[in-house]
C-alpha cells in the first residue's frame, strides 16, 4: 500500500546570520504508533518523534503519567560507539537534559486528570554535527502528539535564540554559538489572542562571555534577557503555525479518556467548611517540620470528620485538603502580601557560608539559605582526568565537571540511594552552566576541576544553593574565578483581586511556595549580568515588564548573597597542599619525539626519576602534574633539558644520578645526555672530610645525590662538587657561585 505523505515546513530568517528550515512530514514511518513525525532542520538532522498512549488508565496514580525518551543513534555522525560493547549504554547528559527540556513545556499541555500512560520516543536519526537538536526534539515532540489524537492543547514552539553581534540569532549553528554571549532555549504556546505564550526558558551565558563582553559586546543584563525572550516570540509563532497546518491535514480526531479529577466540587466544599480557619492558622508556622507536622495533624482530623460522607472518596479529601492549603497560602500572599513563614515578598531567609569545612580535600565550603544546606566540595586533578564524552556533540571532553547529590534524608526522608535521577542530572547541569561562564581557561589554569554538591538540607532551591557553595570551594580550593557567582530561586503569584490581575513576585522561595505558585524561575549571576537561568510557568504568559521586575528583584537578592559568600572567602585562597601542583612548559613541536623517546623510553624514565606525572599536546604543551612543587620543578628541569637546552652555568645545582664509578672519581648524569664528573677529591665532603681510598665506599651506581656545577672546562667538560646540607664548601668550590 502506497503510504500517504504529508509535509510542512517553515523558513526562519535570520538575516546577516542566515535561514534555517524546519520540516514535518508525517505517514512514512512508525505508522503504528498513535501519532509519528520526521523533523528536519535544514537538510541533514532528522528526528524521529513518536507518541504513543496507554489503553487503560492507570487510574491508581495521582498524577500523570507522561515518559519522554530520547534515543541518540550514534549512526546519526557515522560513528560506532566508544563503548567496550560498541553499543549504545544508557541515555547520556545531553539526550537526559532533552528528555527535561521536551517534558516542561508539554506536560502542562495535556488535559487534566488524564491518567492514560502516554510515551513520546525521540530517536536521532541523522545530525549535521554542527547543529544542536535539542530545540528540534520540543517541535517533533508536540507535532507527534498533536497528531495522535489525545486531549492535548498544544502545539508547543520551541527555538533557541543566541545573543550574537547583538542580534538574537535563532537555531544557532555549535560555530556561531562560540561568538555569543547569551544562548537561550525558549517554549511557548500561541494564546486565544494570538499572543505567544511563554512556558520555558533554560538560559545561560557562555565560556566567551567574558572575553565578548570585555570587548564591547553587550553584556547579558536582566534588561537584555527579557528582550531576548521577546525576540523569540515571532520565531515561536512560526512554528506553531507550522504545526497547526500539518495537524489541519493530518491529525487524527481528538479521543474521548476517562478523566480523574483529583476532587470533586462537592469534597472541597466539605474540606473548606470543616478545616479552613485552622489550616490557615497552621500555614503560618514558621518551621517546615513543625508546620507540617500540625498540617499532618489537621488533615487525620479531617478525615475523621468527613470520611463517612464520601467513602471509598478518602483520595480526593487528600487532594482537596492540598488544593485548599494552596488556595489559601496565594490569598494570603496576594492579599497580605505575607508568605508561609512570615517573610516579606522580597526577603531572603537567613543565610550562612563558610569554607574549610572538610579536612584534606582541595576544597570545601557549606552553604545554608534557611533550611536548604549544600556542602560543596572540589577536586583538581591532571588535565588527562578531564571527563570523555561519547555524545552525539561536538563537545568530546570535559573539564569542568559538575555532580549534584540529593540524599533522601536531606527532607528527613527514607528513599533509594544511587544512580542520578533526571532531576538530579539536571539540577547539576544548571549549576555547571552557571559557573562555567567565570571558570579560568585551560592556560591560566590547567587543572581537570570536579565538583560535587552534596544536598545537605532542602527547602528551596538546593541547585541555587549549589552555585553558591559551588563559587565558595572553588575558591576555597584556589581556582582564579573570573567573578563570583550565586543564585536564587523567585516565584510568581498570579490571580483576580478586586477584579484586576495582580502578580506578585517572591524570593527566595520555599519548595511549598514552588508547588503552590504560577511560576518558579532561578537566576544565577555574577554581580554583572545573568550566567544562567531557568523557568517554568504555568500560566498563558507572563506579561514583560513582569518578568523585568521580577528579574530585577532576584538581582537584589543575588548582590545580597555575595556579600555574604563575600564575607568568608573574596578570593582564591592558596591550593591545598593535598592538590597536585601543575605547571606547564613549552616544546619545539620537533623536539616532541626526544622527550617522549622510542616507546616512551625516555618520558617513563622522567616520570619515575621525579614521581610526577606528564602529559604532552600536539602544540608541544608539556603539563607536569605533581604532589609537591619539587618534583614537578625538577622534571620541567629535565624536560627543558632535552627540548630546550640551555648551557649550564657555574653554581647550577642539580638533582643527580650516579651512572659510573671510577678509581678517580664518579660520573653523574644530571640530565639524560649530560653527565659530570664528581672527583675522588671532592667526596671527602661526603665522607666527614677524610681522604677516601675507594670511591665505592662513598657513593654507588644509582645512588641519587645533590651536586653543584664547579667549572666548565672549554670542551663543555663539568667538573661537579657535592652539595652536603647546612654545608658552604660546595659553594666555596664552586667558584664564584653564590652560597645562598
């Protein structure tokens, strides 16, 4: 049977910057599932994006149970996977954070109290290697669902606008993403009123922003932001009407599912008349613990009053109860203008940083925000530690890595310990591109860095508070930040008061206050401009001057905690003698071959000789990695020896090797090539000044030993003299050295 193609497709135009097509075409694979899309962007990256839907409810669940998953083929590059088993292991990074990405903005777009299992499966078929597709995965993920007939009231747009230029440049090449300031993942639906609504924003600036900035690029403000997710709407729109007129053809008719609404209107009356006034009285207790312990209290005698009117109903009375302490927590917010714990709009809970909490580590520090704790500890290693990846990315290696750590007990709970779950892998990778943008370049610093936040205490934003225990150990451990960076979790507030809409923004908010609000966006900066941030709304939009004064308001809250990150560390401390010392030489690219040897001959030799550890690039970077100062010196000595040689002076002392004894004297290899001759005269220093009658009773080949250069004869010839501690006749013999 001749299958039945139809197709859509849509130009942006980017001006200078150029035009990316976006391409859907539906009926020749996966026929199958409930609803299946090809998305192209420009000729060569295809998805594959298929929405399927259980047959019966899962009707026990008090919650929606959407899966996305998203499949990287690495035959997509043409590559085989580097994996021991040459196969595909599970999802990496990068196709995780997707699957996050595709789920904020969609889940929001189903019915409610839709409890039918619907799965999305997103598999990368084909991928220009320069273009991320990410952003192409949101559009082929709503276009798959719009099709298969489920009670969605999508489409979702999606675009990644970068800062380039000073123009918002959308669907950036990896190329052009290099040149930008600020890159930016934005999602939004097209309203009644033909608006864009936005939904999701994961935002961040980038590893050139400084470097851009310094150089008279815009810097990426709260002002400049906001205009950035104006920009995207137009690009936003279009998308959507792409997959409006796919859909127009296409799209099977809308099914009928058994709805579960969490409670009917008649157990909230009920829940409302028995427990309103003493749940509100409960909702302003300061304490997390004690307050839900009387809320737990509350709502046992809730169930007792009313269970009998409504039985086999007890799920909704739990619901109703949920649903009325959020009713009441935004009257009191909107109306009062008073949060949970008493706090004003825009106060912060007390805050606490310290560094040096854990012992022998490169670097540790404690960062507390009320009852949220995040230990943050660092690491520093040889640049070979940096992390490989096998992503269908161009990015191969990792130096800066970031680890979040949600222990269950961090809420006082019981729960699995192990793997990181999407959240977790998230929440790392919003800290990690909040700090990246300040991190110090491989040259100034060349050290892999791995930092883990451990989740200590959680009430509010733990990956907020990652970045700022993050910013501490990382000073704390000595890494040259270009600029200190925190953040701060805010919410939003919206309703009818008096007949008008009102919006109110919080900081700082609680995690009852980002279940019970409208909005929760986390911002993390520098004292300049934005480095990250993240939203997700659940309303039809957020008016701009809104989200500018909101934006504005996490400013304040932002300044305010660097100034009491800034009161325990301010700068990098000095490195912990427990951290490897790594410096760095320099090699004619020609002289490569002589440093390393035949099969590694002479560079193994200098890495047992010294105890440090070398590296060699292409470009004749030498890192020399080492536990003590000493030995990293002394094999960068010996490596410019071979690749740099310079004419040893007079009174140079060096770390020798006896290789040869002699009736007269022993020889001593200072260098591979270079050896002395230490003379029977001169060893009496090593034998308490007496005559010596054999030089094997003093010294013996392989003995290491301290000598001193004592003259040069003009064939290049060294006569050497030991160096005996607390000892000046090596510097009287050597002639015209300096002692000291």
């Amino acid at each position: 049977m001749e299958p039945i193609i139809s197709a859509v497709e849509t130009t942006l135009d980017n001006g200078k910057f150029g035009k990316r097509t976006v391409k859907f075409e539906t009926g020749l694979l996966a026929r199958q599932a409930a609803g299946a899309v090809t998305a192209y962007l420009d000729d060569e990256t295809m998805l594959l994006s298929a929405t399927t839907v259980g047959k019966q409810p899962k009707d026990h669940f008090d919650f929606f149970p959407l899966t996305i998953d998203v499949e990287e083929r690495m035959y997509a590059v043409g590559q085989i996977p580097g994996s021991f088993f040459r196969s595909e292991g599970r999802p990496g990074e990068d196709a995780i954070l997707t699957c996050r990405l595709i789920d904020r903005p969609l889940r929001p777009t189903f019915k409610k109290g839709l409890r039918n299992e619907v799965q999305v499966v997103i598999t990368v078929m084909s991928l220009d290697p320069n273009q991320p597709y990410d952003v192409l995965a949101i559009n082929a993920a709503s276009m798959s669902t719009q099709l298969s007939g489920l009670p969605f009231s999508g489409p979702v747009g999606a675009t990644r606008v970068a800062l380039i230029d000073g123009q918002w440049v959308a669907f950036p090449t990896h190329a052009q993403l290099e040149d930008a300031v600020f890159d930016m993942v934005v999602a939004g639906r097209v309203t009644d009123t033909g608006d864009v609504a936005i939904m999701m924003v994961e935002a961040e600036a980038t590893e050139r922003t400084f470097e851009l900035v310094g150089n008279g690029a815009t810097a990426p403000t709260e002002a400049v932001v906001a205009g950035g997710l104006e920009a995207s709407k137009p690009f936003i729109k279009q998308l959507v009407e792409a997959q409006v007129e796919l859909a127009k053809t296409a799209a099977k008719p809308v099914q009928e599912f058994p709805i579960f609404l969490d409670y009917e209107d008649d157990v909230y009356a009920a829940v409302e008349a028995a427990v309103s006034d003493a749940t509100a009285q409960a909702l302003t207790i300061a304490g997390k613990q004690e307050r839900e312990e009387r809320l737990d209290e509350i709502k046992a005698e809730l169930l007792e009053k009313v269970a009998g009117d409504f039985e086999g109903r007890e799920k909704e009375i739990g619901a109703a109860f949920r649903a009325l302490n959020k009713a009441l927590v935004r009257q009191r917010v909107l109306r009062d203008k008073v949060r949970i714990d008493g706090r004003g709009l825009a106060d912060i809970r007390p805050l606490h940083s310290e560094v040096g909490v854990v012992p022998r580590v490169h670097g540790s520090a404690l960062f507390e925000r009320g009852e949220t704790q995040i230990l943050g500890v660092t690491t520093l290693d040889m640049l070979k530690m940096e992390q490989q990846l096998d992503t269908l990315s161009p990015e191969k290696h990792r130096r800066y890595m970031h680890k979040y750590v949600f222990a269950p007990f961090s809420t006082g709970e019981t729960g699995r310990v192990g793997s990181p779950k999407r959240r977790e892998v998230g929440h790392g990778a919003l800290a990690r591109r909040a700090i990246l943008p300040v991190l110090p370049s491989r040259e100034e610093f060349p050290y892999a860095i791995r930092q883990i936040s451990e989740c200590m205490g959680s009430n509010g934003s733990t990956s907020m508070g990652s970045v700022c225990a993050s910013t501490l150990a990382l000073l704390a451990a000595g890494v040259p930040l270009k600029a200190p960076v925190a953040g701060i979790a805010m919410g939003l507030i919206s309703d009818e008061v008096d007949g008008k809409t009102e919006y109110v923004a919080l900081t700082d908010i609680l995690g009852a206050e980002d279940a019970y609000g409208d909005m929760d966006f986390k911002v993390a900066g520098t004292s300049e401009f934005i480095t990250a941030l993240q939203l997700d709304t659940k309303l039809d939009g957020i008016p701009a001057e809104v989200l500018g004064k909101a934006l504005n308001q996490a400013k304040d809250a932002r300044s305010a905690i660097l100034e009491v990150m800034a009161e325990a560390i301010d700068g990098p401390d000095e490195m912990s003698e427990f951290a490897p010392r790594i410096i760095t030489v320099k090699v004619p690219v020609d002289k490569i071959g002589e440093v390393i040897g035949p099969k590694g001959k002479i560079i193994n030799q200098l890495q047992d000789d010294t105890g440090a550890s070398i590296s060699i690039e292409d470009d004749g970077t030498v890192y020399i990695g080492a536990t003590s100062g000493s030995a990293a010196e002394a094999a960068k000595a010996a490596i410019n020896a071979i690749a740099n040689p310079t004419m040893p002076e007079i009174g140079e002392r060096y770390l020798g090797t006896v290789v040869k004894t002699t009736n007269f004297g022993a020889f001593v290899s200072l260098m591979p090539g270079k050896d002395g001759l230490l003379h029977i005269t001169k060893l009496k220093a090593l034998n308490g000044g007496k005559r010596i009658e054999n030089v094997e009773d003093v010294v013996s080949v392989g003995q290491k030993i301290q000598v001193a250069i004592a003259e040069i004869d003009d064939r290049g010839k060294l006569s050497l003299v030991p160096v005996v501690e607390g000892d000046d006749a090596a510097a009287e013999d050597a002639e015209g050295s300096d002692s000291e």
